[in-house]
C-alpha cells in the first residue's frame, strides 16, 4: 500500500503567546508535529503494518520543518520529503499550502492520504479537503477508526460527538480526530535508524509550479492578543458565603442570570 | 461595495441551526445593501425556507434530492455548486459546524478561491470585509480578508446574534433541479447519541463536568443545576476518557467549541485543548479544589472548594433568585 501523511510542523500552544512586530513571536518557543498529525502517523505505520507498503510523511515549510520528519521517520515512517518553500514564497495560505500539497501527490498513486483534521496554530482544518478536491478523490474527515479491505473502506467519523459509519474506496484522504489511537513514542533504536531513512528536500521549481499559482488567496491584516482580563475574582468566606456572592454577582454584576 | 451573498441553511433534525441565522446577520453585514440568497439543501424541505426569509434573507434556492437525505460532501458539494454557478454570489457564509467544516474547504478548493474559516466577528472596514478569527488554540487572534474573489466564510455558532425574527418578512423560494450522481461516500448507519434538550453549541448556558466529577452518577448535581438555569450539561475531555458521560458532551479542540454566555467549569483543570473550545465564553465561572488549577487564570468569578458541596448549593440559591425575579 502507498500511504502518505501530510505532517505540519506547529507552534505548541500550551506555550505562552506573545506578540512581536505585529507577528506571533517564535522566538525560543517550542515546535511540534501538530497533534492530529501525530495519529495520521501512527495509523500510517498501522497500516503498513497490516497491509505492508511504505510509508511517506509530507511537509510544506521551511528548514526547521525537518526536526520533526525526523521524529516521524523515528517513530516509524520510511520517508519523508520537505518541500521548503522558504526562498519562493513569504506568505502563503492554506490555498498555497493545498496546492503544493496536490502537485507533489498527483502524480505519487497514493492508495492513502491521511492529514491531521486541524492544525492547532491556524487552526482551519481546510487542507486535508483541499488536496483531496485537487486530486480529485473522496474524503472523510474527523475519523476515530478505519478499515480497509482490498479497496473497500470503513470509516468511522465524528460528527460533533455523534458517529458516522461511512463506506467509500481508495484512493482516498482521510484526516485524523483524537480517539483514532494511541501515537508511539520513537524508540531509541527508532531514532537511530531515522537518521539514515531517506529525507528529500524540493523546492516550488521541482514541482513545477510558479509563484502565480499558489498565490495566496486571503491575506491577514492585524494579529493580536485577547484583551487581558482582569484577574478572575476568587471568592472569599465561608462556602455558603461564597455561593451567595457568586449568584449575586452573576445576576448584578456579570448580568448573565 | 454591495454584494450578493449566499448562505447555507443547516438542518438538523428537521430543523434550521441557529447558526444558519447567525450566517444570515453576517450576510446582512457583508452585503452591505446588496441581495441575500438563502440555500437549503436536503432531501424534504418542508417550510424551512420560511425561516430563512423572517431571519433575513430576501431570497432561497432550494435543492431536494433523495440522495441528499444524508450529508456527503460530494453530493452536497454538487447541490450547492449548481447553485453557485445560476445565482454567481458574491460572498458565501456557512456555519464553522462539522458540515461546513467539512464542506467548505472543498467548495472553496472547486472555485478557486480563498476561505476564511472559524470567523467570530465581520465588519466591513478600509472598504473590506474583514474577518476576526481565534487562532493558536484560542490564545491569540487574527483579521483576515480575502485578496481577491469570492470572498468564503465560516462563522463559529454563538458568536455574531442573529437578526430579529419578522415573520412579515416575504421573499420568493424557488427550487433548483441539480444533478446529484457518483457519491463516493456512503453513510451507512448514524449513531446518534443520547444527547437531549439544548444543543451545546447554540447552549446560552453551560455547566461543564471534568474528571473532578468522579462517576456517571457525580453528573447529576451538574444536570440539576444546568435544569435550573435552563441550560446544557457538557464535559471535559478527560471526563468522557474516564467514561463519565459520552463523547457527545466534550467540549475543546476536538470536541464542541462553544460560546455561552456563561460558562461554569466544575471540576476541570483548564487544559489549553480544553480552553480552546471555551475561552471565548462571556463569563466563566470556575469551581475546583485546587486553588492553583489553570482555569482560574481565565474565569471571571472562582469558587475553590468541593463541587460536590458547592454545585447543589449553587442550585439552591439559583432556584430562589429566580422563583424572585
Ligand atoms: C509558503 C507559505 C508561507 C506561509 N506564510 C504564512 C504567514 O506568513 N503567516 C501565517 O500565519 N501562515 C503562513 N503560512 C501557513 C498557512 O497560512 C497555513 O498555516 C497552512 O496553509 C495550513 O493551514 P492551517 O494551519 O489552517 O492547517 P489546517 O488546514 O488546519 O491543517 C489540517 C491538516 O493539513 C495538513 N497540513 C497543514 N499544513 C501543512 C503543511 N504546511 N505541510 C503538510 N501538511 C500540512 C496537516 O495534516 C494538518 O493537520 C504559510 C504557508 C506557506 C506554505
Ligand atoms: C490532541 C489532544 C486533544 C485534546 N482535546 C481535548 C478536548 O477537546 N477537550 C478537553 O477537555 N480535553 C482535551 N484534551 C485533553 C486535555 O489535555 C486534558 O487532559 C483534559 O482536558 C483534562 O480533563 P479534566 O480537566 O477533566 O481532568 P484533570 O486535568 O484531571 O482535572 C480534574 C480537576 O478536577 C479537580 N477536582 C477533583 N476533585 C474535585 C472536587 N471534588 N471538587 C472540585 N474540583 C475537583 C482537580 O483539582 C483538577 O483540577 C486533548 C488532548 C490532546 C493531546
């Protein structure tokens, strides 16, 4: 089986936010593989697991991206390519994203392409579809369980808590919801091995594609922080005591009630 | 500049979501005078497009097909293309709910232009139409604006209010033929969970239960309290892991992302994939024993003490304030 992963390197957002320049400053803070991306992963290497093949993990972004390739290769993956769009483009949007995406994928026969539902820094859950739509295949998104069988596909997808069982064929996208399984750390051996698995780097010019055609289609005019609230009040006094403030204070002051 | 806008009705148990009103007053918005066009797709129709007229839109095209009884993005996306290409809109508004989630980056992909998704504010400003839209899991945000093109939206249910509801308001509906074929996605079997009453994402109250609740049974104060204040009953992640209460209830990343107006956390520590579907409640109120758990740091109001002994005295007080009023 062919299987590809799309794989994100993100911001992680358990990190504190702050601001420079009119940017969200990346200075000192701490990248991961998105999480959603970390379950497209491991059911990647299940899947090869089960029905034998190669893995490839995918990414679009600059140099840095190649740290976590590296943790995806360890964990189990048999390749991984970056295409670093660094010196081509400076602002791109999920437009450009999805597109660099499907012109890497269209002529790669994947029987599989599994993306992660969101990422958790811009947070659009708009690629996965995107590069589905461009290669012109079936998607489902927000999967917890898959299971494939010759051509045929079982999905199980989670719809705002409820579940759908739905039946479709590869050549297919998929993309990851938590509860899909449980992600493998790399092991030590995993890790020694990652480094002589093979990493390909290429550029827009090897995809074919000018800077016309991934244009981004939206442009970002202001990011900032959420006015700082006031430190929450925490009531004082007895239990009982506090349980009357609070009604009160919701009815009078927050006017909720 | 006026424009026509369009917006996709969502159904859900024979009903219109809120958040298909709330599209119509961001619509209002966008058009800037200029006409809104309400879509509805489905399988039987029934008088919905009425709704959509009272809640604003001058306008409904309606596509009924039997094959659209259930939601695939291929048939959908079929349904509301066909009426893309009569009617050539200018803007397009769907809610940020699994079905526009799932939807819209591929109508986006289809006509070649840009989407702004998971928007909680628009405005039109500098002569655009400008977005706001939360990212970093909530921790910061951003506007945006479409380049060029249509400009796409998704809008977060429970965010922008909807228009008065007038049901004077006439408008004309017609229905579209459109071929729907080749669907390669099937649902086979819906599992819908035990959730009754108000749905969350549109809930105006929330009281939420977290692995501090300790049991199924540890839900019940919670519930006499949210029947109280005539609200909902969510969860945390970690209360449905500890299979507290279902997955339907979880509220964060990867659970419902909800906004309302008050939001009462009991017994949930505040992780940031929690938060990320809560933060931007109006008011939060936070009940937890341990005074330095992370969700004090966005409440407006704490309790630190045993829910268990605050929730029903919470209930108590609520039940005469209100039996007053
Ligand atoms: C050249 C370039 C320049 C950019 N410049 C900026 C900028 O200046 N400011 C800014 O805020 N953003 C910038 N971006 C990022 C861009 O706006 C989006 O973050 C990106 O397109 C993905 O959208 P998303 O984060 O909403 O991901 P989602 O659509 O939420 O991601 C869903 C899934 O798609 C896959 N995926 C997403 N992104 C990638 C990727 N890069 N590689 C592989 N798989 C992926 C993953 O599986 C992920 O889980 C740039 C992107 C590119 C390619
Ligand atoms: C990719 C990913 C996605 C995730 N998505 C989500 C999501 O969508 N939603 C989500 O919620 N989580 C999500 N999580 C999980 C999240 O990281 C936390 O693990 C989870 O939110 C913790 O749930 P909790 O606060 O109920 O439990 P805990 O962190 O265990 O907190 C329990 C709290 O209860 C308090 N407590 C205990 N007893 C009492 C008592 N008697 N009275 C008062 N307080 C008491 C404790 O002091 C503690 O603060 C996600 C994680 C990952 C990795």
């Amino acid at each position: 089986m062919n299987i590809f992963v799309l794989l994100k390197r993100t911001f992680d957002t358990e990190e504190k936010i702050t601001i420079a320049n009119g940017a969200i400053n990346e200075d000192g803070a701490e990248f991961i593989i998105n999480p959603y991306d970390e379950y497209a992963v491991e059911e990647a290497i299940q899947l090869r697991e089960s029905h034998g093949g190669e893995v490839t993990v995918v990414s679009v972004g600059g140099e840095d991206g190649e740290k976590q390739l590296r943790t995806a290769l360890a964990m189990g993956a048999d390749k991984a390519v970056l295409i670093n769009t660094e010196d081509d483009i400076e602002y791109g949007d999920q437009h450009t994203t999805s597109k660099i995406l499907a012109e890497y994928l269209k002529d790669k026969e994947a029987d599989i392409i599994l993306a992660g539902n969101v990422a958790i820094d811009c947070g659009s859950g708009q690629v996965g579809p995107r590069v589905a739509d461009l290669l012109d295949i079936p998607y489902v998104t927000t999967i917890t369980k898959l299971e494939i069988e010759g051509d045929k596909v079982s999905v199980v997808r989670d719809v705002e808590g409820d579940s759908e069982v739905i039946e479709t064929s590869l050549p297919l996208l998929i993309t990851a919801q938590q509860g899909l399984n449980e992600p493998r750390y790399p092991s030590l051996p995993g890790i020694m091995k990652a480094k002589k698995k093979p990493l390909e780097e290429l550029e827009l010019d090897d995809l074919d594609l000018d800077e016309d055609e991934v244009e981004a289609k939206t442009k970002v005019i202001e990011i900032f922080l959420p006015p700082t609230k006031e430190a929450g009040r925490v009531l004082e006094g007895e239990i009982s005591e506090k349980v009357k403030e609070l009604v009160s204070l919701l009815h009078k002051e927050a006017k909720v009630i | 500049m006026t424009k026509k806008v369009a917006v996709l009705g969502e159904i859900r148990d024979g009903s219109l979501r809120n958040v298909s009103f709330e599209g119509l007053a961001a619509a209002r918005t966008i058009a800037e005078g200029g006409e809104i066009l309400a879509v509805l797709v489905g399988a039987s129709l029934g008088t919905l497009a009425q709704d959509m007229i009272h809640y604003g839109a001058d306008r409904v095209v309606t596509v009924e097909d039997e094959k659209l009884a259930q939601y695939t993005p291929d048939g959908f996306s079929q349904a509301f293309l066909s009426v893309v290409e009569q009617e050539k809109p200018e803007a397009i508004v769907f809610g940020h709910t699994a079905l526009g989630k799932d939807l819209a980056p591929k109508i986006a992909s289809r006509l070649g232009c840009g989407l702004i998704s998971d928007a909680v504010d628009v405005e039109i400003a500098g002569g655009n139409v400008v977005f706001t839209r939360p990212i970093y899991s909530g921790k910061a945000f951003e506007k945006k604006i479409v380049s060029d093109g249509i400009v796409f939206a998704t809008i977060r249910p429970n965010n922008i209010a909807p228009l008065e509801k007038e049901t004077s308001r006439a408008g004309e509906v017609t229905a579209l033929s459109a071929e729907i074929k080749d669907l390669r996605t099937i649902v086979r079997e819906v599992a819908k969970k035990a959730t009754q009453g108000v749905d969350l994402s549109e809930a105006k109250i929330i009281v939420a239960g977290g692995r501090g609740v300790k049991s199924a049974d540890g839900f019940s104060p919670l519930q006499e309290l949210a029947d109280v204040l005539g609200g909902a009953v969510g969860a945390s992640r970690g209360a449905c892991d500890a299979e507290y209460c279902d997955y339907s209830l979880q509220i964060g990343q990867t659970g419902k992302v909800v906004t309302p107006d008050l939001y009462i956390a009991c017994g949930i520590s505040g992780a940031i994939q929690h938060l990320a579907g809560m933060s931007n409640s109006k008011v939060i109120v936070a009940i937890n024993k341990d005074p330095e758990a992370n969700i004090f740091k966005v409440a407006d109001y704490g309790i630190v003490g045993d829910l268990f002994e605050v929730v029903p005295m919470l209930a108590e007080e609520f039940k005469n304030l209100l039996i007053k009023a």
